[in-house]
C-alpha cells in the first residue's frame, strides 16, 4: 500500500506491519481494539488504556519521544509518524527504511 504523507512524500508499506510503536493514547487504545495489541511493541507512558497497554516497552512521553528506544525496539511502523524521515533525521530514515 502506497500512501501519501502531510509533506507530500509517497510512503509505500509493502507488507502488514508486525512490530508497531503508537505514540498517542487514542492510537492504543484503537490498535488494541482492531485486535492488534499484540503486534505494539512499544507506546508512551500516557499510553495506559487498555491493561495490556502498561505493559508495553515505553518510548517516553508524547513530546519527549526517545529516538534511540524507538529504533532499539526495531518497529516497523511507528504511528503517527515520529518525523518525516527522509527530511528529519537520519535515525529516523533508517527506521523508516527497514
């Protein structure tokens, strides 16, 4: 799948996404109710709805997200977007790029 992102860059995802970081409560709490819980491999410490949320590897808070414990946990999509990788950060393309 093929999407397009807010600053216009294509992103191709070429397979379902197996270890996924979500960086926002309401993004959680939505992935556990698609029956995805167990493919977060990381969220933030406000991420604490459902149970099994605290549970997960904490990659800091919402504006303090700890770059270096996102790639240690080798996501391959993190949602939504830490930063544009190819613009950004050369931490963050080489996430992106695996």
């Amino acid at each position: 799948m093929t999407v397009t992102d807010d600053g216009g860059a294509a992103v191709t995802i070429k397979a379902e996404p197996q270890r996924i970081i979500s960086l926002d409560p309401a993004h959680t709490e939505t992935l556990f109710a698609l029956g995805l819980g167990d493919r977060v491999v990381g969220d933030t410490t406000y991420c604490d709805y459902p149970e099994a949320a605290k549970t997960k590897e904490k990659v800091g808070e919402f504006d303090k997200i700890d770059l270096e414990k996102v790639v240690s946990l080798s996501p391959i999509l993190s949602w939504p977007p830490v930063l544009t990788p190819s613009r950004s950060c050369p931490l963050c393309a080489s996430v992106a790029s695996q």
